[in-house]
C-alpha cells in the first residue's frame, strides 16, 4: 500500500513536467495558437501561489478560532505581525520566521 500510494504521489508531481516538456509558451497549446485560453497559464501561474499561501493561513488559524480567544490571540497576532512584515519589507523569508517566532514567543508567555 505504501509503494502504490507513493508511486501515485511521485506520478502526480512528475506528470506537469513529464507532459508540458520542451514545449514553447510553457505547453498552453492556446498560448501558441493565440486562442481564447492564451492566458489562462499566465493566470494559473499568478494565482495559485496567492491562493495556496492563503488556503494554508486559514487552515492554520481554524483550529485556533475554535478553541477560544485565549489560544486564538497568539496566533491572530502573530498573523497580523507577518502581514504587515511582509508588507513592509516584501521578504517571505523574514516575516515567516519573524511571525513564527513572535507566535512561539507569545504562545509561551500567554498560553
């Protein structure tokens, strides 16, 4: 069962790469063709970062919000804290350590 389920998991990241190999306009056969779908890649590739990070925030801050606003706080701080980093200095790597941090740090004191 582990063998089957890993070899499905490596088919599904390997597949993209597999399929759309050496193809120019990064294989949207629209692109090439200047057909109606010729930005949905260009769409795909802006969107789906944003919306993953976004789906991600929320699932972590769900189980949070359902225990109470005692455990909830360090979390929605430390998510805001990360935002308005993030906005400032327009670094992931700095406001996802420096909100992590401030989460462990507030986690301990106040929980």
């Amino acid at each position: 069962m582990t063998l089957a389920m890993g070899a499905a998991i490596f088919f599904c990241r390997a597949f993209p790469f597999l399929f759309f190999r050496g193809k120019p306009g990064g294989g949207d056969p629209a692109a090439r063709r200047g057909g109606r779908g010729a930005g949905f890649m260009a769409f795909v590739e802006k969107a789906a970062p944003p919306a993953a990070m976004t789906a991600l925030a929320l699932n972590a801050l769900a189980g949070p919000m359902r225990a109470g606003l005692g455990e909830a706080a360090p979390a929605l701080a430390a998510a805001a804290f990360t935002a308005l980093l993030h906005l400032w200095r327009r670094s992931a790597l700095l406001s996802i350590f420096a909100g992590t941090a401030l989460y462990m740090a507030l986690a301990r004191l106040l929980g």
